[in-house]
C-alpha cells in the first residue's frame, strides 16, 4: 500500500468516494482519529486522514487525485 493522499477528513472522504467509483479498493488511516483528536495523529492537526491503495493503482490514482485537485471531478450524472 502507498500513500496517494492526506488531507482533512470531509475532503479525504471526497477522494475516497472518487477512487472507489473507479474501482479502486482505498485504505483510510486515521478516519475516526482525525475527528477526536487530530493533533494526536498529525502535527497541529494540519491533514490527519490519510488514504492508501495498492501499487498498481497508483498512476491511476494520482491522475483522479490531481484531476479532483484542480477542480476537473469530470462526474458523471447522467443529467443533459
């Protein structure tokens, strides 16, 4: 597993929902920490939530992570 993404956790949960729609199985480290105590698991409680995915997963990833990143989610809602 590698890490692809820290962050706070609404905008983890984000990334999260947009890997898993792509199929793409994501580990989230520190999920319920993050909302307790989060300077516990990250220094200032700057980022606490961090999500990993498997290696061969990870170009894929990064491409979704950077596409959400500078706001092209490029979602699919069936709308016209």
């Amino acid at each position: 597993m590698v890490e692809v993404f820290r962050g706070s956790y609404f905008e983890a949960m984000n990334v999260r929902n947009l890997l898993e729609g792509k199929e793409i199985s994501v580990f989230t480290q520190n999920e319920y920490m993050s909302n307790i105590e989060p300077w516990v698991v990250a220094s200032g409680g700057l980022n606490p939530v961090k999500l990993q995915v498997d290696e061969l997963d990870f170009d894929a990833s990064k491409i979704i992570i950077d596409d959400y990143l500078n706001g092209n989610n490029n979602l699919e809602t069936g709308d016209q």
